[in-house]
C-alpha cells in the first residue's frame, strides 16, 4: 500500500513538474523626496527577491522577501524606517496576447517594521495586485504592476481598505526563468 501511494505521488509530481518552471528574479526600488522649502532629501530604499513555480499557461506560485527603509532627516531628530516582509502570493494570467501577458496577483505580504528608537510592530496586507508581463526572451520576463486593492493594517497604528490605482503605485520587476 505505501508502495502504491509514493508511486502515485512521484506520477502526479513528474506530471506536474513536466509543464512547470522555476523563475526568480524581483524588484528593486530607490526613490529621493524633497520637501518644498526642505534643505535635505527623504530617502527610500526597497528590495524584494523573489521565486516563483509556473505551474501552466494561467497560474504561478511564488514567494517574495522585503526590505524597506526610510529616512526623512527634515523631521526632528530624523525619522529611520526600516521593514522586513514576507509575502507569498498566487499569479492568474487572465489574458495573453502574444508575447504580452495580462495578470492579476493575489497575496498576503507579513511585516515586521520598526522605527529608528522606537518598537517593532507587525503588519498585514491582503488583497490583489493587477499586472501585465513582457516576455522579452524565452529566459526573461519583465513584470508591471500598478496599484493594489486590498486590506492592510499596521499593529496599533493604522487599518486601510481601498483601491490604490494610480501612476504612483507603480512597480517596475524582472524575472529569470531557468
């Protein structure tokens, strides 16, 4: 009977492995914000690796891990932000057209931020992230998204629920598939 069992667990793990593909890749984000009238500039820094499995044409799963910081030296005594999170997700492609491919994320991103002198809190994130990919090579792909709808909240601090679709909410990514 186990015998049986690890067989027909190897079938589908091959079966699935066969149209399967493991990509990583991810974003990188640098961003200078001066203040009106402000001698000195907000700093902020993101990075967020990630690795991801198609499992066909229409779905992939995926991981990502975050960094963030921020520095604003124009508050009193300068503010330093710094945020760590997790944020496993699942990828529909809903549309694709050529090399072009049009997708939704949905996901929960996990947080542990923490102030410069202050205390850690955590931080949730649920909701669904639209997107379009660019398949630029049969090993490249380069990923959009543009805003989010969901819910999130800070621990103590704050709770938001909304659609955030706009040229600011932009995030530029790129994966390799191997």
């Amino acid at each position: 009977m186990l015998k049986k069992l690890f067989l027909a667990a190897a079938f589908v793990a091959c079966s699935l492995g066969a149209n399967a593909q493991v990509w990583m890749g991810g974003s990188l984000g640098l961003d200078f914000f001066k203040f009106d009238g402000a001698d000195k500039t907000q700093t902020t820094f993101s990075i967020k690796p990630e690795i991801g499995y198609t499992l066909d044409e229409k779905w992939d799963l995926a991981i990502g891990l975050g960094f963030s910081s921020i520095s604003n030296y124009e508050c009193e005594d300068g503010f330093n932000f710094t945020e760590f999170v997790v944020a496993p997700y699942a990828r529909y492609t809903f549309a694709k057209t050529g090399k072009v491919g049009f997708f939704v994320d949905g996901g929960v991103d996990l947080g542990i931020n923490k102030p410069k002198g202050g205390d850690s809190n955590t931080s949730l994130w649920v909701g669904l992230r639209p997107g379009v990919k660019f398949a630029a090579s049969d090993k490249i792909t380069l990923v959009a998204h543009l805003g989010s709808f969901g819910y999130g909240s800070m621990q103590d601090t704050y709770s938001d629920f909304g659609l955030n679709v706009d040229n600011n909410a932009l995030s530029l990514g790129m994966y390799w598939s191997f």
